[in-house]
C-alpha cells in the first residue's frame, strides 16, 4: 500500500507540472506569434462533496494561433456505477477506482494547422496501469508533415523500448469513424492498460508529454504565417464536425469522464468552438 501511495504520488505531481508546462509553452507561442493579450483562463472544480478529488482546467480561447486550446489535469476517486464497471480493467468485484492525467485539444485558428490532441493517464483499481497517446488531425494534407511527426514519435518509442507499430496500429484503430469509414486524421500513438514495469512506463509517458509539447511548438512555427481564406477556414469547420462525432460516439475518455463524476465543462472541453456539417 506504502509503494502504491508513493506512485500515486508521484505520478500526480508530474501532471501538475506538465500542465503548467504546457500551458506556459502555448500561452508564450500565443504572446509571440498571436495575440499578446490573450491568457489562459484557470478553473478549479471538485467532484463532490465526498472530497473524492477534482481538477483543474486552463483555457485559452479566441485568440490568433489558438481558435480554442484547453488543458485539463484531475485525480479523482471514488466507485464506478455497476452498470459501468465491466467495462473497466480491474473494477468489476467492487467498482472502487483512482484515477489522475491530464488531457490537451488545441484547436488552430490557421486551418492549415492541424488540430492536435494528447492525453496519458494512471489508473487504479484492483490493478494499476498507465495510458494515453497522442494524434493529429489536419484538415489539409501535408505529407512530408505527416513522416517528420511519425519519425519523432518512432524515435521515443524505440528510446523508450516501446513498439511503434503496435501503438501506431492502436491509435488508427482507435481514432475510426465506421460511419465515415475513416480515421481522424494521421494518427500518432496509441497505449492502454500498461500494467507492468512501472518505472520504465513512467518515464515513457514524461517523455511522451516533452515530446507533445516540441512537436506542437515546431507545427505552429512552420505554419504561422501560411496564408488562409474562408474556403480553408469552412473546409476545416466540416473537419470539426466529425472531430466532435468522435468525441461524443466513440471517445472512451469522455465516457469514462461522465461515468467517474468528472466536471462536465472540462469533459466537453475538446470540443472545437465551432464546427459544421454537410
């Protein structure tokens, strides 16, 4: 119990930090290249009056490289509905779980930009195990885009002794809309229910949150000062719509959020500020 308080510990102090990280890298990206006035609004929000945890939520909207970026970090506790608990690794006798991560949308204003989204986490229940990934969804292609990121993402895995192709496999898998018969953009990586060698898992997953950062910075400073019109600017909103169809159909981390309590404005921060649909 000791070794499990410590790793609990541990692992929700790096999410403290690396969201403050990221929104101080975003935010200084938006002051640099956007608009220096806009910063990052912060909420804190409690799960209930049981004192089973809560969160905090950053968000920058409306600005000149960011349309809408959110950065949320929660470690939450508490028991899974009966009705929910098969559905969870290890919940299924008694539905008691803990719960922290830290989760990013950003939202470009550039339709050239792709959107970019990341997530890695550390539940327990009767078993603990990490999880997470990132992807990138662009509303335009870029092919040469496309191989930079994926060879970044190769190189941590192979630094990190993890395999690229399955959690590359993962990810397309998982960002599908049958409807559409499509994935969500190109991809990224990909990872579930790692339950073994915990030290080696945590700093993959450190290293996965630097990572996201650099590759989101080197994104926005080649694509800046791209131009756009309003036919790129609608093409992307139809990307959006079906952003917000896989959120809400499929996206397992909004389910999860609804059925452990989680704050609903911060669940339903990925979502872009518009969209639209054929």
């Amino acid at each position: 119990m000791k070794d499990l308080y410590i790793k609990k510990k541990l692992v929700n102090n790096w999410f403290n930090y690396l969201q403050l990280e990221i929104c101080q890298q975003f935010g200084n990206l938006e002051k640099k290249f956007g608009n220096k006035t806009k910063k990052f609004i912060k909420r804190n929000w409690e799960k209930d009056i049981k004192k089973e945890g809560g969160g905090t939520s950053y968000l920058l909207s409306n600005g000149n490289i960011f349309d809408k970026v959110g950065v949320n970090k929660s470690t939450v506790s508490g028991i899974f509905k009966k009705e929910f608990r098969s559905k969870i690794l290890g919940a299924k006798k008694d539905g008691k779980y803990w719960a922290s991560g830290v989760s990013v949308v950003a939202h470009m204003k550039n339709p050239k930009m792709p959107a970019v989204h990341f997530n890695t986490r550390f539940i327990v229940t009767r078993i603990g195990w990490f999880g997470g990934g990132m992807d990138i969804t662009p509303s335009y292609t870029d092919k040469k885009e496309k191989i930079i990121i994926h060879r970044k993402l190769k190189a941590l895995c192979f630094n990190n002794k993890k395999n690229y192709n399955i959690y590359k496999k993962w990810c397309d898998n998982y960002f599908y809309l049958p409807h559409h018969n499509e994935t969500r953009g190109i991809g990224g990586l990909f990872f579930d229910y790692e339950t073994k060698h915990w030290e080696r898992n945590f700093k993959f997953i450190r290293d996965l949150g630097l990572n996201f950062i650099d590759i989101t910075k080197e994104i926005i400073r080649k694509k800046i000062k791209m131009d756009w019109n309003i036919k790129d600017k609608k093409q992307q909103m139809f990307k959006r719509g079906k952003y917000v169809e896989f959120n809400l159909l499929y996206d397992r981390g909004t389910k999860f959020g609804l059925n452990s309590g989680g704050n609903l404005k911060s669940i339903l921060m990925s979502l872009p500020p518009n969209a639209k649909w054929k």
